[in-house]
C-alpha cells in the first residue's frame, strides 16, 4: 500500500511539470480571445487556491513571461480575476501591473489558461493594457 502511495506520488509530481514553458506558441502577445463570465460564488475555489499558490510560489515566472514578448520596467503583479469560459471549459487566472503616471498603459496584464477538462495550463495571453 505503502509503495503504490509513493508511485502515485511520484507521478503525480512527474507529470505536473511547470505552469509556463518558454516558447512563443505557449506565452502568447495579447488578451484572452474569448467570452468569460465571473464564476459563481464558491465555483472552483479550492481549485483556484490551489492554482494561484503554483503560480505565485515563483514570482520570477513573472519576469519570464513579461521578458518573452517586452523590454519594460513594471510593478510587481497582483492576482485581479479568475474568469471561466464555459464552451472551452477553461479557467483565466488574471494577474495585473498597474503603471504609475503612464500617458499611454494603465499596466500589463497576465492571464494564465487552465483547462478544466485535461487539468492543466495550456496557454499565457501577455499584453499591455491601454488607458480607458
């Protein structure tokens, strides 16, 4: 019993693997593409706990992801909305850097995709978000 614990374990931590990989067809220059709607009150909760502690555990995945795509100095991220898409049976855990004084961003934003059915990150929309 003792070993199929430690097997189970042991895969469980070999196939979880990294929350972002380094090429441009995962971390994507732009804003999640499709319709979200707010989550019902309780809806995922613990799921997405426990998603944010993977992702917040290593805040240089930040830098990683802003650095695929921009050359600029931001504030540090603050987790903003978990948005789900429904049809795609997606999660969108928002992360967003609000400038300061900036004449033309209000900031850059982080959406991390986390599809329900197959249990993982699939993809990260980066972009800058124009003043309103």
């Amino acid at each position: 019993m003792f070993l199929i614990f430690l097997i189970l374990l042991f895969l469980g931590c070999h196939f979880e693997g990294k929350i972002y990989k380094k090429d441009r067809e995962f971390i994507i220059k732009g804003v999640y593409p499709y319709q979200t709607f707010s989550l019902r009150e309780g809806e995922y909760e613990k799921l997405i706990s426990s998603l944010r502690k993977k992702i917040e555990k290593e805040p240089k995945i930040f830098d990683e992801i802003v650095k695929t795509h921009f050359e600029i100095y931001y504030p540090p991220f603050k987790y903003h909305i978990t948005m789900i898409d429904r049809e795609r049976e997606n999660l969108v855990i928002k992360y967003f850097s609000r400038f300061l004084k900036h004449e033309i961003y209000a900031g850059i934003s982080i959406q991390f995709i986390y599809n329900l059915k197959d249990k993982k990150f699939i993809k990260i929309y980066v972009d800058l978000i124009p003043l309103e």
